[in-house]
C-alpha cells in the first residue's frame, strides 16, 4: 500500500489537472495500470506466473499500457495519459519518475538476462520516447519527445533527436522538471552555428545575400550586391 500512496501523490504533484486522489484512483489509466501491476508482480515473484501473466494481459486491454509483471518500479511513479506505454520484463524504474504517454522501454534482439533498461530516480520520459537495451538513464535525467536512446545517459543530462544526442547541462538538475517541450535541440543550434559561420565570411568578403532564419521562420534581408 505504501508504493500505490506515492504513486497516488506523485499524480497530484505532475498533474496540474488533477483535483483529488479520489479521482485519480478512479479515472487514471496510467495509475490504475501501475496499481494492477503491482498485484501481478506480488504473484509473479510468488511463482505464480500464469495468474500475473493473466493481470499484465487484462490490464493491457484495460488501459492500453503494457507492463510485463516482472518488471521493478519503485513507488511514485507516474504515467501520465498511459496509452501505448509498454515496459519490458528487466526493466527497473526508480521513485519519482514522470513516463508519458507512447514511452517504450525495451530490449534489444533476443539476448538473454538483463537486456532492459535501468531509469533512476527523478527521470522525465516524453511522449513517444523509446528506450532500448540494457541501458541506464541517470537520475533526473530528461528524455525528450520522440527520442531514441541506445547508450547510458549520465545524471542530470537532456536527451534528444534519434539517434539520442546528450545535451549537458553542467551536470545541473534542469529547471522545470515536468516541462518536456523545453528542452534544446542540437540539430537547430548546429544549424544556427553554421549559419552565423556563413554570415561572418559573407561579412568578409563583402557579399550580400537574403538568409533563412530556421528559429524564427523568416528571410532577413541584408545588403544586395
């Protein structure tokens, strides 16, 4: 009961919408999924496998997240709209962890033993982010939206594009932990790199063009020849 509390405060203090733990305990399909997993993984680590298998299976249909009974989490997670959510067999996710909706955390071929990933405490896991592999997500770490990561993430670090490309951020904690569309895009600032690169030998050499801004989605002008 001590996890499903947590799990229950960690909905109030992610979810703006949220008004009671009455309702959440009621209409929340990313808590309810994680309550009934937690009955399947009592019953699958008593040896009674084909009755967890026969819960992950109902709670699936339920609630569209798919969590294998085996898989560790730690009280106070939160799957925030759930649908398409889907946790491998070795997959451990630690206390305070923010996972939306479309999140996989996944294995890699058909490897044996280990082969999930491992997400430490005050993780935020965007939507449509998938996770692949025997692989370990530092604490409060961020993923972004979309993102695909196959290597270790350090702690405190931000992860986007595909493949996942760390973003650091002086191995500071991130403001605004439940925020996943304020996070940085490298592709964009190499871009906007190469563009003032371009602008400075255009400055040189005294030639005028029109630039494209990709941030702000205008032509500048500038001198003509």
């Amino acid at each position: 009961m001590g996890k499903i509390r947590q799990d229950l405060q960690a909905a109030m203090d992610k979810d703006p919408a949220a008004r009671s733990k009455l309702e959440i305990f009621f209409t929340y399909g990313g808590f309810r999924a994680l309550y009934r997993h937690r009955r399947a993984h009592w019953f699958y680590k008593h040896n009674m496998k084909f009755i967890a298998k026969a819960i992950a299976a109902r709670t699936r249909r339920l609630t569209g997240v798919d969590i294998h009974p085996a898989a560790e989490i730690a009280g106070g997670v939160f799957i925030d709209h759930g649908v398409g959510v889907v946790i491998g067999e070795t997959a451990v996710i630690g206390s305070n962890v923010l996972i939306y909706q479309g999140v996989t955390l996944g294995g890699t071929g058909k490897e044996t033993g280990k082969r999930h990933p491992t997400i430490e405490d005050g993780v935020m896991i965007s939507a449509g982010a998938k996770v692949l592999g025997p692989i370990t997500i530092g604490a409060h770490s961020k993923i972004g939206a979309g993102s695909v990561v196959l290597k270790n993430v350090p702690p405190h670090c931000t992860v986007v594009g595909v493949p996942g490309r760390i973003v650091r951020q002086n191995q500071m904690r991130v403001e605004d932990e439940q925020d996943q569309l304020k996070l940085p895009d490298p592709v964009l600032e190499e871009f906007a790199r190469m563009r003032d690169r371009l602008d400075a030998l255009e400055a040189k050499n005294d030639i005028g063009i029109k630039s494209y801004c990709i941030a702000d989605n205008e032509i500048i002008d500038s001198k003509e020849d």
